[in-house]
C-alpha cells in the first residue's frame, strides 16, 4: 500500500515526503474531528460498572 502511494504522488523526492506528511496530518485532523468523538459517543466511557469502595 505504501509502495503504491509513493509511486501515484508527482514530483521529486523532497515534495513526495512533504505531500506525505500533509496527508499523514489531515488523516490525524480527520481523526481527532469526526472519527473520535463519533467513537466516544457510542462506546459511552462514562457509564462505569465499578462500585467505589
């Protein structure tokens, strides 16, 4: 996959490693925005079924 994804971007080897890092942080930007709290609110970590002592 990664072979793959070097070989589809253009240009030169120094721009091929900076337009994989600003994909690699808009995969993160994604993450953190919809994918994560999307997660939280279905897995619901607030509803815990440990008793204090």
């Amino acid at each position: 996959m990664y072979g793959a994804l070097w070989r589809i971007l253009p240009g030169p080897v120094w721009l091929r490693i900076i337009l994989l890092l600003l994909l690699v942080v808009a995969v993160v930007i994604a993450l953190f925005t919809w994918v994560f709290p999307w997660a939280d609110g279905i897995l619901n970590p607030i509803n815990v079924t440990v008793e204090p002592n």
